[in-house]
C-alpha cells in the first residue's frame, strides 16, 4: 500500500517562529478566536460582543503584549465599536 505525504501549508519562515518572538499570527481567523488568544498573553481581557463581530475575519500579524494593537484595528473600522470596560476592552458591531 503507498502512502502520501500532503504538501505542508505555504507559510514563511518569519510566521512558522512568530512564537518566539511573541507573535500571534492570523489568517482569516475569527476575531472572537483572535481575542481569545490575546487574552491568553495579557491581564486586559478583550470580549467580543455579538455573535455578527465574533464572526468577522481577521489576518494579520501582531505583537502578543500588544492588545492595543488589536483595539486600534477594530477602532479605525467603521463597522466596530470599542469601548473601555474597567481596566478591559469590548468589541462590538455598531
């Protein structure tokens, strides 16, 4: 019986050691999942309210001590709303 090897994911160098770097890298994630993961790496919580926002795709490369960073993409996107909830962030569909 032969086998096949599938063909790994075409990703770069930089993405495949994002890690070590404290990277979180993206592609076409949900941002419900993005901010699951930033949450992982950081005392502010991000939630994501609606299940309209926690659906909507997101790519991209960020630095995972940098939740702001995140904020700052939702903030300059017309169809999010951000807004302070204590010492936390939420996330919504205007």
């Amino acid at each position: 019986m032969k086998g096949r090897i599938a063909q790994p994911a075409r990703h770069s160098v930089a993405e495949a050691v994002a890690w070590r770097q404290r990277r979180l890298v993206f592609h076409d994630a949900r941002l419900a999942d993005v901010a699951a993961e930033f949450n992982r790496y950081n005392r502010t919580k991000i939630r994501i309210d609606g299940d309209a926002a926690q659906d909507v795709l997101l790519s991209g490369i960020f630095d995972a001590d940098r939740p702001q960073a995140l904020m700052l993409y939702a903030a300059k996107n017309a169809e999010f709303a951000v807004e302070p909830d204590g010492n936390d962030w939420v996330i919504r569909r205007r």
